[in-house]
C-alpha cells in the first residue's frame, strides 16, 4: 500500500502543474519525485497522470485519486495544527456554504477582520450542500433542515409576505383573494433538486398556485425586480420593511398569503470543533442576537414604460 508520503506527492504535482514545479516546491530532485510517481501508477497498476501535453493531465484514475487524496491531506493538517496549536486561537481554512450573501455581507466581513489568521472560504449555492462530502465546516439554511445527523442552531423566525410596487399593482390590478394570484407575474424561488416554486403557502394552511417568469433564490434580486414593476414577489418582512415604508413596495394580500421564514446554522455533531469553526458559530450568534436586520433599502427605481411589440 502507497505511505501517505506519495499521496502528498501526487497532489503537489496536481497542484504545481508540473513534475519539476512540484519538485521545486517540496525540496526534491525531479528525478526523485519522477520516480517515485512512475512507482506509485506501478503499484496501484492504473495510469495517473497524462504526459503527453506540456501540462500534465489528470486521467479518470488520477481524479478519482485527487477527490479521495486532498480530504485526507486536508485533514491530516488540521490534526497536526490542533494538536501543535493549543492556544484556541482561530486560525486556518473555514469553509461556510449559504445560498446568498446579501443578507450577510456586514457579518462576513467584520468576521474576517476580527480573526485575520482564519482562511475563510464561502460556498455560495441555493442547494442544500452535503457538509461532509463537500468539507463544509457550517452553512446556513433558509427552511427546515433536511439532515437529522446535524446540529442546528436557529438564528431567527420571521414572518413572510407578498409585495409588489405600487407601479405594478396600478397596472395589473390588486389581487382580492389568493386565486388572482394565478393572472399575476410571480417572482419565484427554487425548491429542492432545482425545480421552480409553483405555490405560495396561504397563512391558513395549505398552498395557492402561482407562476412567473423570473426564478432565483436571491432575494435581493427578486426585490429589485419587484421595485422595477416586474411581479409579486414573497420575502421576509423585516428584509422588505424599508420598502415598504419608503412607499416603495406595499403588501399584497398580507393576511392571506405568506409563512415563516426560518433561518439557521447547521454543522456535522463532532466532539471537537476547530477554533475557527466555534468562533464563526458564537460571532454569526450575536450578530443576530435582537434577530434578523433589516435589509439595507434600495433607492427607488423610475420604471420606463415603453411600446408593446405587436
């Protein structure tokens, strides 16, 4: 069985692009590292790498190495500065996953500038990533989680509604009841698996169908729609508050169509969280102690109404 000494190598040959690149960076005669990566493909008996081409080129092999190889080195680092590095000072890679950093801008960046020792990097996706397969230390979730073997911590609870600008609302008509939604441009979010929202939830249980052109799970960009007249869109209310009270955007059907927004944190149940992990988890808490802040408000948005194409 290959020693760990040859999966280094191999990643830094990855990594460098280049046999004599990698050399250089691990003190090693080329020689020597060309050597030992030939005995490597020898004894795992597949080809690693293609050499060919001035670059070299991973094979089917070699990426299936490389998934497995980097995890393993990564923790294998950790280990070793955890142990090293007793003084709970945060420091090293951090990885956090979320669907949107509008909401989280101040919060991100005034982490980074309290611990300057802490690597962070920021997975943005709508999906619910899978945290172990994907070396997510912590992610926030809009919803309720899906994974059970998670620990959660709620951040907030915050009721959801419709709005639209009063532009849109003059020319389309204001709904009266749920059902007139279905006439209306609705601008929606994504569910799981990428498939678009096609109902709303009704405050008194249950769902009302609805449609639209326009699909993204930023919220601020559904907003900015919604402020150029372009749909109805759902949001939490302290988010649309400005808005609203701005006269920018007013409510639509407010005691009929809407639900809780619910915001969390989510990270895989260890028995030792990294430094930098425990501090991201107690500064994103108070941060949000008095709950969610209102999102910064937009200025408004003239809305040019041009000719209809026949």
């Amino acid at each position: 069985m290959p020693s760990a000494d040859r999966l280094e190598e191999f990643v830094a040959i990855v990594d460098a692009g280049s046999v004599s690149a990698a050399a250089r960076h691990l003190g090693l005669p080329r020689a020597t590292l060309s050597r030992r990566l030939t005995g490597l493909e020898e004894e795992l008996g597949v080809r690693l790498l293609h050499r060919e081409t001035r670059r070299l080129g991973l094979t089917d092999a070699g990426q299936a190495l490389l998934r497995r190889a980097r995890p393993l080195l990564e923790d294998t680092t950790a280990a070793w500065q955890a142990v090293a590095r007793l003084d709970d000072t945060p420091r090293g890679r951090l990885r956090v996953a979320m669907p949107t950093t509008s909401l989280f801008h101040d919060l991100l960046l005034g982490f980074a500038a309290m611990y300057p020792e802490v690597e962070l990097e920021l997975v943005v996706s709508p999906r619910q990533v899978d945290l172990r397969a994907e070396r997510v230390d912590v992610a926030f979730r809009f919803g309720p989680s899906l994974d059970p073997n998670l620990v959660l911590r709620k951040l907030w609870t915050r009721r959801m509604s419709a709005v639209a600008s009063p532009a849109y609302l003059d020319e389309h008509g204001r709904p009266r009841q749920p059902e007139d939604l279905y006439g209306h441009a609705c601008l929606l979010s994504f569910e799981e698996d990428w498939r678009r929202a096609s109902q709303w939830p009704l405050r008194s249980g249950g769902q009302i169908e609805v449609q639209g052109r326009l699909v993204c799970d930023e919220v601020s960009l559904r907003l900015h729609a919604a402020l150029m007249g372009k749909g109805i869109t759902l949001a939490p209310e302290p988010v649309s508050q400005p808005y609203l009270d701005s006269g920018q955007l007013e409510l639509v059907l407010p005691e009929q169509i809407g639900g809780a927004a619910i915001a969390s944190l989510v990270y895989p149940e260890r028995e030792f969280l990294l430094p930098q992990v425990r501090a991201f988890i107690d500064h994103v808490v108070e941060h949000f102690v008095d709950g969610m802040p209102p999102h910064p408000a937009l200025q408004p948005v003239p809305i040019r109404k041009g000719k209809r194409r026949r």
